[in-house]
C-alpha cells in the first residue's frame, strides 16, 4: 500500500506528464490569446485603427477649415488695401455702414415688422 504522500507525488506526476504531453496545445492557446488582445488594442486600443480614423477625419475638417481662414484672410487684406488707397471704396463703406447720403439723395427702407407683435396675434 501506497503512503499518502507517494499518491501526492504520483498525481504530481502525473499531471506533469499530461501537462506536457499538451504543452504544443497550451503554447498554441496562449499565443492565440496573446494576439487577440494585441490585434484588439491595435484595433480599438489607445492608439488604434479607429482612433486614427477619427483623428484623420479632424485633421481633414481643420484642413479645411484653414483653407477657408486664409481665403477670408485674403479678401479682408484686399478690402482694407482698397479702404486705405481707394476712394470710391472708402464712399462706398461709408454709405453702406453709415448710412452717409449725398446732398439731395433719398434713401427709402422698409420697416421690420417687430417680433412681439406677431407673437400677439
């Protein structure tokens, strides 16, 4: 009859056996685990796919939007050029913002109707 402790040091074996037996398995196992969760933190992670796809999108509408800015920016520096040179600019802006007339002129507006008498009604 086998003591106790020649069973624990049989079944230790024994599982050291089949553990090895099956090592291509778990080795397999761990690197399938292994790249799953690089291929999801490549996908979804801090710095992923998804993440450079939205920061790609921003970079497009900054882009854009820069474009835009310069192309106001330039237009802007035209019209103070013509406001500091050109005279019929400045009568212009002056008529415009002002509402500067010239001697004789008539200048007809309508009238806005006013938003608290329609809400009356």
């Amino acid at each position: 009859m086998l003591s106790g402790e020649q069973k624990l040091v049989g079944l230790v074996e024994r599982a050291a056996q089949a553990l090895y037996r099956m090592r291509r398995r778990i080795a397999t196992g761990a690197v399938i685990m292994a790249a799953l969760v690089f291929g999801y933190h490549a996908i979804f992670g801090e710095n992923g796919l998804s993440v450079y796809q939205q920061r790609r999108a921003e970079d497009r509408l900054v882009s854009k939007r820069i474009v835009e800015l310069q192309k106001e920016n330039a237009r802007i520096a035209d019209q103070v050029k013509a406001l500091k040179s050109n005279p019929d600019a400045i009568e212009h802006e002056a008529r415009k913002g002002l509402r500067y007339v010239r001697p004789g002129e008539v200048i007809w507006t309508e009238d806005q109707p006013q938003a608290s008498a329609q809400m009356k009604k």
